[in-house]
C-alpha cells in the first residue's frame, strides 16, 4: 500500500505549496484527503487566470465565462482570511469586458483594507473607476497594472509609501503631471517600468526619484506606432541619483536633462528616427545630452537606431569613461560612428555586434566603399583594454574582412574574436582561407561558431 508522505508535512510547508500555485489548483488539492479539504483557504498569495479557469468552455460564451469567473473570484475572497491575504494576482482577458468593469473595483476594495503587499492586475477591458485606496494604500510594496491602452487617470493624491516595484504596461497617459504626481507619492520607490509607453498632450516627461535603481521607459514593441500618433516629446527630465539600470525605447525628444550617478550599470538606448531628424540641426544637442545622461554607464546596448542617434551628434562625444561592455545593433553604415564611439570609450574591454557588421542580404556591391578602417586612427581602447569582440551574422563580404583585419592589427590587447558565421557550406573554406590572409594572430584570437545555412 502506497504511504501519503506529502499529507504527512507539516501545515506551513502544504500551505507555502499552495500558494505557488494558481488558485484554480490550490483549490482542486481540496478533494485529495480531509487534511487538504480546508488548507486552501490558508493561502496568503491569490492567482487567478480566467484562461486556465475556462479553458473548457465555448470560446463564444463570454456571458458565462464572465458570470462564472466572477463568482469564483467572489467566492474565494469571501472565505479566506483577507487579514493574511500578501499578493492578489489576477488576469482576466478572455472574460466579457462588463465583468472587469462592474468587478474589479470591488474586489479591491476588498482586499486593499487589509494589508495587501502585492497587486498584479491584466485586465481586458476598461475599468470604469479605482477605488482612491489603490494609490493611497500605506502597506501596498509592489503595484502592476495592464490594461491594454487605458488611459490612466488618478483623481487626487497618490501616497504610496511602502512602494518598491510599479509596473504600468499598456497604459495611456495623458496628464503629463501624472507621473510626476506618481514619483511624489512613492519616495522609495525603487523600480518603475512603463511598456509600450503612450501619452498623448503630453509634451514633457519629469521623473525625479531619489531611490529609483531601475528604470525602464518602452519596450521597443510598440513604441512605433505610437510615436507618429503623438510625435516627439519635447523634453524629457530624468533624475535619479541611485539608478542602476537604465531601458529608454523612444522616439527621440527635443531635449534632455539626465542626471544619475556612478552607480549606472547597465543602459539600454533604442531610439526611433526618422530621416526628417537629420535636417534638424537642433537635434544635435538633444543626441548629446542623451548620452551624456548615460555617460557613467558600465554597460550599454545601442540598437540600430541609436546608433543614428550618435551620428546626429555634430560636437565630440561625451567621454564614457566607465564603460566596459558595448553592444551594438546594425545600422546601414555605422562605421565611422563607431570609431567615434571606440574613441569616446578608453577602456572598453568587451565589444559585440548583436545584429552583425551589416544588414542581413546585403552583398558587397550594397557596402559604403569609403576606407574608414585604413586612416591610421586607433581608439586608445583598443590598443589598451579591448579584450573581447564578438560579431553576430557574419556573412563573409570584403568589407566584414576589412573591418575584422583592422580589429586583428591594431587590438594590442585582444584575446578573443567570436564570430558566427551564417552561411551556405560553399562559402566557408572560402573565408577560413580569406582569413588565413590576415596573417598568424586570426588563428590565436579568431573563434568560428558556425552556423551555417
């Protein structure tokens, strides 16, 4: 006869089980022996997925995926103990949109009387109204809320004071006070990241945080589309003087005031632009003053647009003397930018092409035949501290072999060079042996990773 170890646990042990659940399945465990019948009703953490809940159902019924789904979610809050209640997590896209909003303002207020310290909110649909007490929730620590472009509007004053962690994905603004009303409320706020980042008659973004360590503004998806809705911001003002990680996805606005602190590890700059910007002189200095706010940074990706932003800079670039790690996307012909980069980075030690040296499907009829790797200029950092270089999607043109060349001859101190290669089987004797040419140091530094068509 098989032994019930798991029932043998303690309690507290069954309990901490359950609450890494989905309420769906901590709730199912109740037909297992008499000893789970009530445990789920201990739980401290609430998950509820309307898409786990009625997977069963007619994808048309939302009549009664909304009835039963909110009876579920009623049902639970009244039997639990909401005094114990931490972290109340609840997605519910697939339901009707009536339910979200003649529920979700309910159930709230519900728990937020309680001491709740965690709320992760997707919904479908509008909610008419929040209670006030979500923004003025003294206990609350950790607030997420996704809407699918809702236009969020806080009526009042936002006094969140224990809050570490706020999310807001999908999400309309259009107070451009609001998110400075947002800063003032949460003074240890700590984390702030706004996906797919929409505002619309706002023309100016203000962030000042004295705790912020992690800033993240877009998520590089959906920034697009929604920067021709609204257009460029005319000023952008953040201060954070114990920021750490930095995600900007944007178009570029009129102006910038950054200012952080040392402590900076890692930024992440990926800036919408378009050919008109390149016409506008006074651009010039809002390019400056972008990267001069992450001029402290350790570690920094620029995608390929924010490459474009570089070249926008007429003036000398600011001196990213702490960078180490730089990681680049692929612009049409980035080349002289990044000698400029290399030369404003002394000691860089880690440089990688993410998307490779040009676009894939170019040939090397496609290149800019302009000698910029045979001038005689060598950034400090490469005969210095440049260690490691990795090149994504290598494709074999003359130019890649010119560009990698220059990198062998010139890098004093370069231990490794990666490459993954993507191309047919035919071309790859072809390269090694183009690579040969390059004399005695590709084959102590050279890595192939090939990755072949």
């Amino acid at each position: 006869m098989a032994i019930d170890r798991i029932s043998s646990l303690p309690d507290e042990l069954l309990i901490n089980v359950l609450n890494i659940l989905p309420t769906k399945y901590a709730v199912i465990t109740s037909i297992l022996s008499r000893k789970w019948g009530n445990l789920f009703k201990e739980v401290t953490h609430l998950d509820f997925d309307d898409s786990l809940l009625f997977n069963s159902l007619s994808v048309f019924d939302h009549e009664k995926r909304c009835v039963s789904f909110r009876a579920f979610v009623c049902k639970m809050l009244g039997c639990l103990k909401l005094a114990n209640l931490i972290s109340f997590r609840i997605r519910c896209t697939a339901t009707c949109e009536g339910c979200e909003r003649e529920s979700v303002g309910l159930w709230l207020s519900a728990i937020l009387s309680h001491g709740i310290q965690e709320i992760d909110l997707c919904i479908g649909g509008t909610p008419d109204v929040f209670p006030h007490s979500l923004f003025t929730c003294k206990t609350l620590c950790i607030l997420k809320l996704n809407f699918v472009f809702t236009i969020l509007n806080i009526p009042g004053t936002v006094c969140l004071p224990c809050l570490k962690i706020l999310h807001l994905q999908q999400v309309t603004v259009i107070d451009e006070d609001l998110i400075g009303r947002i800063f003032a409320g949460c003074p240890l706020l700590e984390e702030f990241n706004w996906d797919s980042l929409t505002w619309y008659d706002a023309r100016q973004l203000s962030i000042s945080a004295p705790s912020l360590r992690k800033l993240k503004l877009g998520d590089g998806k959906y920034f697009e589309s929604s920067v021709f809705v609204r257009g460029a911001m005319d000023s952008v003002a953040i201060i954070a003087p114990l920021l750490q990680s930095f995600y900007y996805s944007d178009k570029l606005a009129k102006s910038y005031f950054i200012k952080t602190s040392n402590y900076l590890v890692e930024a992440h700059v990926d800036i919408y632009i378009d050919s008109c910007d390149f016409k506008d002189s006074s651009l010039s200095h809002a390019a400056r003053d972008l990267i001069q706010g992450v001029s402290n940074v350790k570690r920094l990706f620029l995608s390929a647009d924010g490459i474009k932003a570089v070249t926008l800079v007429k003036d000398e670039l600011p001196i990213l003397r702490n960078l180490t790690t730089l990681k680049i996307g692929c612009s049409t012909n980035p080349h002289l930018t990044l000698l400029r980069l290399l030369g404003s980075a002394p000691n860089l030690e880690e440089l990688t092409f993410s998307e490779g040296l040009f676009h894939v499907g170019l040939t090397d009829k496609d290149t800019v035949q302009q000698d910029y790797w045979g001038r005689g200029v060598v950034p400090s950092c490469l005969k210095t501290h440049l260690k490691v270089i990795e090149i994504e999607h290598f494709l074999g043109l003359k130019e890649e072999l010119r560009i990698v060349e220059y990198f062998l001859s010139n890098g004093h101190a370069l231990e490794q060079l990666i490459i993954h290669k993507w191309m047919g089987r035919k071309a790859k004797f072809k390269v090694r042996k183009q690579f040969k040419r390059l004399g005695r140091r590709w084959n102590k530094c050279v890595n192939f990773n090939e990755l072949f068509l």
